[in-house]
C-alpha cells in the first residue's frame, strides 16, 4: 500500500464530489434534518427522544454514507474509471483505502454536524461525553462507507445498488434493539442481532446515554464497529476486479 497514491485517490474522490451539490446536500443535512423532525415529533415527550435520538443519531449517518458510497462507488465502476485506474501502477488496497479516506472525511463533517445540533440545538440529553458520542456516530458512518463500497461491487445499475438496502441495513435496522431490547427478541432472531453490526453500534450510543465514564461495553461496542468496518473493507478491496462487468 501506497500513502502517495492512496492520498491521490482520495483527492479525487472529493474533487468529483465537490461539484455535487445533491450528494453533499444529502451526505450532511439528511441525518440533520431526520433528527430535528424527530424532535418535533416527540415534542410532548422529551424523554423518548433522549431514549432513542442517540440511537438514530449512529444509524442515520451510516445509512445515508451507505447509500451515497455505493452510488458513487457504482458509476465510477460502471463508467469504467475503476478498470482504468486498476490498469495502472495501484493496488487495490491503495484504491480502497482512498475511496475510504475521503468519504471517511465527510463522514467526520456529518458525524459533527449530526451530533452537535442535535446536542446543543435540540437539547438532545446524554450522561456521558459529546466526545464519545461523536466518536461512535463517526464509526457507525464509516461502517455505512464500508458496507457501500462493498454491496457496488454486486450491482450493475444505480437502481440495484438502491435495492440493497433493503437487505442490507433494514434487517439490521429490525434487529438492532432500536424498537425492543434484543434479549426480549425471539432466540434465534436475538442470536442474529448478536453477529450484526448495528446492534452493537445502538448499544455504544446507549452506553453514552446512561454512563458518566467510558465502560467495559462502550469499548467492546466501539471495537465491533470498527472490526467490521475493517474487514468489509478488506472485503470490498477483494471485490475489484481489473475488468468491468
């Protein structure tokens, strides 16, 4: 792996995205306007919206960084950018790990973005720190890059890259403990939310919500994350290939 040409990458990932108004518009205010309507919504019972607005403030980034990642990630796929750039002296992990870095950047502007109105704007109350707040919503929005660059390489159109969020994220989404505390669940459906990621990114957020100091679970929480972010991108690097579909 490359530093040089990873930084290359990511250089020109985030010039093309520049000049996309749409994509910017959805990557940093989607998760803020999302939360501040979920405000409103529970506006007579502020208490609900503490208990499940740390929650949603994790997997609204991912999901948004899940579908614009895999969007983006598609075309260049399908336009034939990538097999040209394959064609050159750079690996795929330099590829990857650019594709990662700057959509990992405008993860950190969202995740701040998120966090910050919905702590200080939206009197969102937490007992522990903005600090690790901020710091499991950047990891659940870097999982969502993960996962997004991973799923485009098993579509072949934009449409199809949106189908997969059905199976992807929303049964993840069920099963997460956002609706029902996972060990009320059916066994064997407690036992899949045991393996998926996002459970353990709600159970961080939750984590925060209720404990002063950093505890023994927050760390296990925000280490799952980050490993399965990890491994989808080692996985998403398999995927390239030198010849487009």
């Amino acid at each position: 792996m490359n530093a040089s040409r990873t930084l290359a990458t990511a250089a020109r990932v985030l010039a093309q995205l520049r000049h996309d108004r749409r994509t910017i518009a959805l990557l940093l205010l989607i998760p803020v306007v999302m939360i501040t309507l979920l405000r409103f919504v529970f506006d007579a019972s502020p208490q609900t919206f503490d208990s499940i607005g740390a929650s949603l403030l994790g997997i609204f980034p991912l999901i948004t960084m899940f579908l614009v990642t895999s969007i983006a990630t598609l075309r260049e796929r399908t336009s034939g950018t990538l097999e040209r750039l394959l064609a050159m002296p750079l690996a795929k992990a330099d590829l990857i790990a650019g594709y990662a870095l700057a959509f990992g950047a405008l993860a950190v502007v969202q995740s701040a973005l998120a966090t910050g109105i919905s702590l200080w704007l939206l009197d969102l109350d937490v007992v522990g720190s903005p600090w690790l707040l901020l710091l499991i919503a950047l990891l659940d929005a870097l999982l969502g890059t993960a996962l997004g660059l991973f799923v485009s390489a098993f579509a072949a159109s934009e449409f199809q890259a949106v189908q997969f969020m059905p199976a992807v994220i929303f049964p993840q989404l069920l099963l997460c403990g956002l609706f029902t505390p996972r060990d009320t669940m059916q066994p064997v459906l407690e036992a899949i939310s045991n393996v998926l990621p996002m459970s353990y990114a709600v159970d961080g957020m939750n984590e925060v919500l209720r404990h002063t100091d950093i505890t023994a679970t927050f760390i296990r929480d925000a280490t799952i994350v980050a490993a399965c972010a990890l491994l989808v991108l080692t996985l998403g690097a398999a995927t390239l290939r030198r010849r487009t579909a």
